[in-house]
C-alpha cells in the first residue's frame, strides 16, 4: 500500500467510526461499512429455501433441481434453481430485513457472507440417509456454515466475525424430505421403527445441528414447523383427492416433537432464543379457504399433470426437449401451489410474512422481526 492510498484508506476507517459503522472487506478486496445493527441470515434446509445450491451439485438428477422453465418464470424470468415460479420465504425474509437477495452458498463468485448465505439444498433431510449423494443433508450444511465463519474471520477480523455471528439469524425449514422419502419407500423404515422412533431420529439430527450452530457462536434461531404434507397435491392425486392420513400422522409427531425441544433448548444453551412458525395451520387455511387470502385455486397445483397437477412433471421434458404432457397455469398468482409440492411466490410471501412479523396465533414466541431487533 503506497503512502496515498494509505492514508484514504485511514480516512475510511475514521468516516466509519464516526458513523458508528463497522468496515469490513466482505464483497471481493473492497472495503464496505457493516451498520453497527447490520443481521446477517443464515438459511438452512430444503426445497422450500433452496436458493439454487443444487444446480451446483454435479451427481443430483433432476428431481432436484429446478433449473428449467416454468420454474422463476414470474420474477426472475429465468430458472434459479428456486422450487416456486419466482421467490422463495429466504428471498422475502431478507428483503424485510433490508438485504440484497441471498444467493445460493455454492452460487460461483458469491463472497457476501457479511449478509449471511443460504445453504439450503433442495430433497435435503435432516438424517444422512435422506437421498444420501443427491443432496446437501443439514449435518453438510453445518459444515458448510463453519467453513463460512472461517472466511469471515479471515476478511473482518475474528472480533468482527464473532459479533455478526452471534447477532445473525438462523432460519431452518427441514424434515419434509425425511417422511417423504419414507412414504415413498412404502413405509419399510417402519419396519425397523416406530413412527415416534423415526420422528425422534429426525428431531435429534436437527437438535444435534442447533447445538453445532450454538457452539460457533449463533444464538438466535427461527424455523417452520411442517405443512401438512399428506394433503399436498402430489399425495392427493395418488390417493383419489383425500389427504394421506400416514404423512398427517408424522407431521402431527413432528411438529408437536420440534415445539417441544425448542423448549428445552432454552433452558439448556445460554442465549438461545427462538422463533418457530405454524406453516401447518398457514398452509391448511391457505388450501381450503383460498379466496380469503387472494387465491383462486387452494389444491390443484399450477403446474404438472394427473388429477390436482400433482404429478411432479413441471417442466420436465422428454428425448429432443419434447414435452411430456405436463400442465401450466396462466396466472400462477391465482394458485397456493406451483407445482405437486411447492409454493407459488404469492403462498411464499403470505408465509414469509407470517414468520417476520406474525403475532403469537401463528409465529412464536418471537417472530424474526423481533429476533433481528435484539442485541
């Protein structure tokens, strides 16, 4: 550094200080200012906050990727990899916390972990065996998280990397894939297990993460407990419109299992504080009573084919790009659901909204709003 550059550069430093901001080189070599309420979010999880990370995993096979059209054809007006016709709750919860859109960790070139990163990978579970080589599962994700508060450290300074870690936000939505994978497997796992063995297997994988995230410094945690996903179109069109009772029955285990270990984590890691969201009573309200939220449409999916759209055939195409019959809506704001088991962005904009500032009927006992407004 020669003595000019030096010197604007200790100018920066003095206008930051005087602003009560923080400089950090984040983005590239390039010093910026980090306000001292900057929040970083990190996201963790599966489809529904996928970002895009499985488009970067070379063994995956399309079912988990959505880097074809119709997927992001709303808003981005091209595929990003995101599960929806256009954002996904990541894609809003940052925009609310007045951030840039969180790209996928694995998204080539992204160096802007000051904001935090999004891990999620689409058909990630919390246990290991979940599609085990197709997918990110969250114990990876954990790690792909330590390996980003290294970069931190490396480019703010292990002071500064440690006080965005522990004011940052940790949002997770994971376990879908877990009981899906089992369904669809017909149920052998139960063979081996009780429905409330494999449902504690799930909540312990995801306790086990928590706590790892805990020891790296994080200290405030939101999540999405399950939707009721034996009602979603790709289980209704195989089970002649009615909800698969089985996939209800798990998700009501689960659900009533992750609300009660997060509070017994309160009382167990110093700081912890959470958030955790009804996305089933969200979900259940937006499928069967869509007018009152805006939709037209509550339980055919927009995109797909078989009855309700529910077979997962969106965009897919056959041998020289012919097109296997899927179906497409005109206007996916009309519909909760894209496509046999995700949200349109309209239904992931109801439900973003819902864990930012939600009052206690629905996000609880902190909404993220408030978790980001906490020192």
């Amino acid at each position: 550094m020669n003595m000019m550059s030096s010197r604007i550069h200790i100018c920066f430093l003095v206008l930051c200080a005087s602003l009560g901001i923080i400089p950090t080189p984040s983005l590239g070599h390039s010093h910026i200012c980090l306000p001292d309420d900057h929040v970083a979010l990190f996201f963790f999880g599966d489809s529904l906050f996928d970002a895009g990370n499985s488009n970067y995993m070379i063994n995956t096979t399309y079912e988990f990727r959505a880097n074809f059209y119709p997927f992001g054809e709303t808003f981005f007006n091209y595929p990003t990899g995101r599960f929806s016709d256009g954002r996904v709750i990541p894609d809003f919860i940052a925009e609310f916390a007045k951030l840039p859109l969180i790209p996928a960790y694995l998204h080539p070139g992204y160096k802007r972990y000051a904001d935090g990163a999004n891990f999620a990978s689409s058909g990630a579970g919390a246990l290991v065996g979940t599609y085990p080589g197709y997918v990110i599962d969250l114990q990876t994700q954990l790690s792909n998280f330590k390996r980003t508060k290294l970069l931190l450290k490396k480019e703010i300074g292990e002071a500064e990397a440690k006080t965005l870690v522990s004011r940052a936000v940790y949002i997770t939505a994971i376990g879908s894939s877990d009981y899906t994978s089992a369904y669809f497997a017909n149920f052998s796992v139960f063979q081996s297990y009780s429905p409330e063995e494999y449902v504690d297997m799930v909540i312990g994988n995801l306790t086990t993460v928590i706590k790892g995230i805990h020891k790296e410094g994080g200290r405030k945690f939101a999540f999405l407990n399950m939707a009721p996903l034996g009602c979603i179109p790709l289980f209704t069109a195989i089970n002649a419109g009615e909800c698969v009772e089985e996939m209800t029955a798990l998700v009501k285990l689960h659900n009533k299992a992750l609300s009660h270990v997060l509070q017994e984590l309160e009382g167990q890691l110093k700081g912890f504080k959470h958030s955790i969201t009804d996305l089933y009573s969200l979900v259940d309200e937006a499928v069967n009573n869509p007018l009152k939220y805006g939709f037209k449409e509550g339980k055919t999916a927009c995109c797909g084919s078989g009855p309700y759209r529910g077979y997962p055939t969106c965009g897919v195409t056959g041998v020289n790009g012919s097109v296997q019959g899927y179906e497409l809506c005109e206007n996916p704001s009309d519909y909760v659901v894209f496509d046999a088991s995700h949200p349109t962005e309209r239904a992931n904009l109801l439900y973003a909204k819902a864990m930012w500032n939600g009052n206690q009927s629905v996000t609880r006992p902190y909404n993220v709003k408030a978790l980001v407004e906490q020192k």
